[in-house]
C-alpha cells in the first residue's frame, strides 16, 4: 500500500502554507494510526496543505490518488472524513469555468478534480460498507465526486432497494436528485425506476428525513409536475424544521425545502411560497424565503441574486448587498412577478425584522411605499 510515496519531489510541489512539504509522507501514513488523536491531526494538518477552505494548489492533485488508495483499505477508520475533504474540494469548484482563471491555476484545478473522479470505482464500493457512516457520507457525496457519473448513479439506485440504515437511505435519495439535471443520464435510461424509488419513500417512508430527502429529490425529477404529497412534506419542513433536523449533510430545513420549491412554477410556486410564508416560525427564516421567491420568480433560478449582509451598523435594519444580474424596475414585471412582491409584502414575518430587502430588485425599502408604487403599477388594490 502507498507504493510510490516516498519517490515524489514532495520539498519541490507548492502548498498551503508555502514552503517545503516534506512531512506530507508521514502525515498520509499517520491516517492509518490506531490513535484517533494522531488520525484527526494528521488529516487536518493534510487538509491544511492540499485544499485549504477548499482551495486547491499544485501539491494537491499528487495527494489525492494516496488518499483514494487508502479509502479501499479497512486498515482506515477515518475513510468518512477523507470523503469530506474530496467533497469540500468539488463543492467549492463545482461551477469551475477554466477561462475564468490563469495558468498554472487552471491546471492544479482540473488535475485535482480528475483525480478525485478517477476514484468513482473505491466510491461505488463504498457504497456496501459495513459503516454506516461512510456509507451515509458517501452517498451524499457521490454525485459531486463522481461529476455525475452513471455508474456511480446505478450503484446508488442498487444500493437503495437493499438499504435498512435510515441515515444512509435518506442520503441515498437526496443524491438521486442531484443527478436530475439536464446532462445526466437519469433522464434519459433511469428516470422511472428513479421515480418510483422515490414515491415509495415519500409514500411509505416512516422517517422524517427519509421522506425529506425523497421529496426534495422528486421535485428535482418532476420539477412542477410533482405531486401535492410532495409539496405538502416540503412545507412541513419550513413549518417544523426541528422535524427534520437531521438532514443528509447538514442540510439547513428551511433553505432546503426553499430551493426545491423553487423548481415550482406559475399559480403553483406562487401557492407554496405563499404558504411557506403563513407557516415560517422565525422572522430570520421568512427573510430567507423572501430573498429567494423573488430570485427565483423574477430572474428564473435561486442564487443569482449576490446577497450578503453589508452593514451591521444599525440594529434596527437589516442590510443586504449585493444586485439583480439583470436590471429590474416594477414598471417592467409580468402579472406572476408582481404577485410574487405582493405576498411578500403581506407576509408580516418578513417586516417584523426591517430590511433593505426589496432594494436589492430595484424597489422601494419601507413596505408602505413599496405597497403604494405596486398599487399604482398594477392600476388596483392589493
């Protein structure tokens, strides 16, 4: 095992922090310690050099097929935090665009990541781990690690119809939805036994998170076509986040079942999202439903609305910076987009924190004149 270690130019490759990485050698091999203590150190130091905050350098693609080495080796009892530095890893360039970054950058990026999908095969085998854990940790990672890998996809919908560990089974079918986008093969050879994997969760699952996760997953699928049990577990979710607290990945409920109710569309988004508003507990949580129904309603997806809190300077108004991709004025909205300002105007628990919220899409700050421009746009009542 780990043949080759001690022959690569580790004093040569540039890490984090710069200078010489010698020690890289032992700090792999200590990952197969007897010492928790000793594992634990060794990989944060490791993580440290090779992608720290995630980010890449050159020394980090020649770790990585040691790392993968050691993932297939029972001697390692850590393999579910090596996974969730490859995860950290993937995450952090999962929208990577090459064009946008110079050489040699550019290389250590797509070195690295190569060398993490070239690990799909130890993955999928991971998949039937005696653990758990790893085998929760790896389903949940699996799409990102793998770019969406067919084979990894078919080893998942095997490893579900044979799964009795609820942790694992409520990753497995929050992954199946990461697989639903247009350039998986989910959609063309495996979107119905997907489906009805899914709606046996939804319908039979005695499990919050399970049933969480199958809804969110189906809703990737189906998108606006899902069923009304769907929707109804989604919004369960924002009304009663401690239900699901457990979540694959330490998945926030509320920003979770946001996002899926986002793939909605038309009368039907304008529903949900008008529920999630009645039902929301906290003031905080309804912020977060306002900042992404008007994303997703007004420009046609969640996030591509920049938001991050710009001043803390006021306690009484909370700001958020950041701008629309596209210009906006309420001169300009469809009937759906001006539906979609007005239920968040009616939704007390957005206004009871003030915020510059609406500004942020080219619209007055203070509810009232906000409610006042949008009655006279609309040329009615609200």
């Amino acid at each position: 095992m780990l043949k080759g270690l001690d022959n690569a130019n580790w004093d040569r490759l540039s890490g984090a922090p710069a200078g010489e990485h010698t020690d890289v050698p032992r700090l792999i091999r200590s990952l197969t310690a007897t010492d928790p203590q000793t594992r634990s150190a060794a990989l944060d130091e490791l993580e440290d050099i090779i992608a720290h905050q995630g980010t890449v350098c050159e020394i980090t693609s020649y770790v990585i097929p040691f790392l993968v080495e050691l993932l297939s080796s029972d001697m390692v009892l850590d393999r579910g935090d090596i996974l969730l530095v490859f995860y950290t890893i993937c995450w952090v360039y999962r929208e990577y665009n090459p064009d946008h970054r110079d050489e040699p950058y550019r290389t250590y990026v797509q070195k690295s990541l190569s060398a993490i999908r070239d690990g799909t095969e130890t993955y999928v085998t991971l998949l039937n781990s005696p653990d758990y854990q790893v085998r929760a940790i790896t389903a949940f990672a699996l799409p990102l690690l793998t770019k969406r890998d067919p084979r990894s996809m078919a080893a998942a919908l095997s490893r579900l119809r044979v799964e009795t560990a609820s942790e694992v089974t409520a990753s497995l079918a929050w992954s199946l939805g990461d697989y639903a986008d247009d350039k998986s093969p989910l959609l063309v050879q495996d979107r119905d036994q997907t489906w009805t994997s899914l709606r046996n969760l939804v319908d039979r699952g005695q499990v919050p998170e399970v049933r969480f996760s199958a809804a969110r997953s189906l809703i990737e699928v189906e998108g606006s076509d899902v069923g009304s049990g769907v929707v109804d577990i989604l919004l369960s979710a924002i009304g009663q986040p401690d239900l699901y607290s457990n979540l694959p990945g330490g998945a926030v409920p509320t920003w979770a079942a946001t996002e899926a109710l986002c793939r909605l569309s038309g009368d039907r988004r304008l529903k949900a999202f008008q529920t999630a508003l009645d039902v929301v507990p906290t003031s905080g949580d309804a912020h977060l439903i306002a900042m992404a129904f008007p994303d997703c309603v007004l420009l046609g997806a969640t996030s591509r609305v920049h938001h991050y809190v710009s001043d803390y300077s006021d306690p009484e108004l909370t700001r958020y910076g950041g701008e629309a991709d596209e210009p906006l004025s309420i001169h300009s909205l469809s009937s759906e987009h001006r539906e979609a300002v007005r239920i968040v105007l009616e939704a007390d628990k957005v206004w009871e924190q003030p915020s510059n919220l609406l500004a942020i899409y080219g619209l007055p700050t203070l509810r009232d004149e906000a409610h006042r421009l949008l009655t006279l746009v609309s040329g009615s009542g609200l």
